[in-house]
C-alpha cells in the first residue's frame, strides 16, 4: 500500500529476503554478514504481458524504499512463452522523452521442454513442466517421469504432496494417453509413484475405513457380550459405516455440525451404505440430509 491509508492494496506473490555471495549495495564497509538482497517473484496466469508488466517498477520502487536493499524482480509467466527464460524491459515516455527504463528477468513456460525440465534436479521446474511445451505422444512419458522424481526426492511429505498436487492439478492427458500412462506406470520403476498420488481424499476414506472398522469392532464385541454375538455383529458394523460416513464428511468438509452427527447416529446399516455411496458426489453437506436441518 503506497499510500496508505486510502492508497490502493496489493499482495505480492512471493518475496524474499537471501544472502548475497558479494555485496551488492553501495555500503563498502558492510560485513559479509550484511551481504542481503530481495527477490520478489510475480506469478502471471494470464495469456499476456500487459496486466502485470505496468505493476512491477511500482512494486521494486515499494520494496526498494522500504527495506533499503537491492531488489531483483521475476515475473514467472504460466500462459506466455516468449524466449523462455530472459530479460524484458518496461519503458515510460512523456512525449517522445524516455523518462523511465525498467529491466526484469521472467520465465515463460510455454516455451520450455517439458520433457527436460520432468527429467530435472529442479523440484519446482519438474511440478511446473506440465505447462510446458511437448509433443501430444510426450505427455504420458512426462507426467510418470516428473512424478518419479517427486517420489524419490529428499523432501518431507507435505512437500511431495504440493509438487505432485501442482502437476496433476495442470496436466491434461487425453483418452489415449490416460490409457498409455496407465501401462507406463505398471512397470517398474514407475509403479511405486501410486502411493503418493493418494489425495486427502483418499487418505480420509482410507482412514475412516480403517477408524470404523476398528471401533465397529471394539463396539461389536462389547454389545454382543451383553445382547449376545449375531446382535452385536450388526450394531458393530453400523458403528463401522457411521464412522466411515463422518470420516468422510470431515474430510471433504473439513467440520461435521452437530446436527448433522446427531442425524447420522440415528440412520441404520442400508441408510449409513446409501450416504457412503452419495458423499463423493454430492454438492453440499445439506443435500445428504433432510431440509430440516439445514
């Protein structure tokens, strides 16, 4: 905010604050320790130039101010390719006169190789290669490469899931080529990328599975104890698919009011199957349950 507090607000896609391998400011006598510079990376999505180049000498002049550092501007284009990986240039006139030249380095990706960058040490540039630029028959080969690499990386496993998530999130493969990932990734050593492209989703089913029929159990056991075994089966598999259902829902919606658990508790086994089966589906927690609750 230029001008605060009226001044028009803008958020920056991503700026940092690094150590420099030499001194680039104009202070000769700062310690190695000073040695400190910005980068301040803009992320584009637009398929032009012409929305963000204007933007970036006010927000340099901003950041150069107010932390008194050099600062170096990227602008990382997702839908422009231009020269790939260059410097462009922002000029002003008044008149004839140039009173303003602002230099900036950029990264198009779309006229990058996919197949180069999947097949990189460069963890982002492998997420990012699914907006490269490929033959069509390429994609299958660069989609279980990149994720491949992803798989094998030193990374925590939050890290994995937001670089492989970036990259299945922007790759399209078409019938034939889902088909031919299909294949490529049965063999070794590609067949073990599958354990990781698990989404939350995933994960919530396969752990209210695993909660519900692990209470299912233990609530079976007991209740047949006092209600006698066949009883007790029944009573434990309904807890099983209540807890399956709820798992579900806290997964898909993150929070399950409680209305809606005191709802759930009362449905029986056919009731419990029949909203498993519509959750993945449905639009809104409100079309499982009747309008009385909503």
């Amino acid at each position: 905010m230029p001008d605060p507090p009226e001044g028009e607000r803008h958020i920056l896609d991503l700026v940092a604050k690094l150590r420099t391998v030499e001194n680039l400011t104009a202070r000769t006598t700062a310690t190695a320790d000073e040695w400190l510079a910005m980068v301040h990376v803009e992320i584009e999505a637009e398929d032009r130039t012409t929305s963000l180049k204007p933007r970036l000498p006010r927000y340099y002049h901003h950041l150069r101010d107010k932390h008194r550092l050099p600062v170096l501007p990227i602008a990382l284009y997702l839908s422009v390719g231009m020269d790939g990986i260059g410097e462009d240039t922002v000029i002003e006139y008044f008149g004839t006169m140039e009173v303003m030249r602002f230099r900036y380095l950029y990264v198009g990706l779309k006229s990058l190789d996919a197949l180069e960058y999947a097949r990189g040490s460069n963890l982002l540039g492998v997420a990012l290669s699914a907006l490269m630029k490929a033959e069509p028959d390429q994609w299958p080969m660069i989609a279980a490469d990149a994720l491949l690499k992803i798989a094998d990386a030193s990374i925590n496993s939050q890290q994995r899931f937001l670089l492989s998530d970036c990259l299945q999130a922007y790759i399209t493969l078409d019938a034939a080529n889902r088909e031919r990932y299909q294949e490529i990734t049965k063999a070794e050593p590609y067949s073990r990328i599958h354990a990781m492209n698990k989404t939350p989703y995933d994960n919530g089913i396969e752990l209210g599975i695993e909660r519900g029929i692990e209470k299912g159990r233990e609530q079976g056991i007991e209740v047949g104890r006092e209600l006698g075994i066949e009883k007790g089966i029944v009573v434990g598999k309904e807890k099983a698919l209540r807890d399956v259902a709820i798992a579900l829902l806290e997964s898909k919606y993150r929070a399950v009011p409680k209305p809606y658990l005191e709802r759930i508790g009362t449905l029986g086994y056919d009731e419990l199957l029949a909203m498993v089966v519509r959750i993945p589906n449905a639009t809104s927690m409100e079309s499982l349950f009747p309008s009385t609750l909503t």
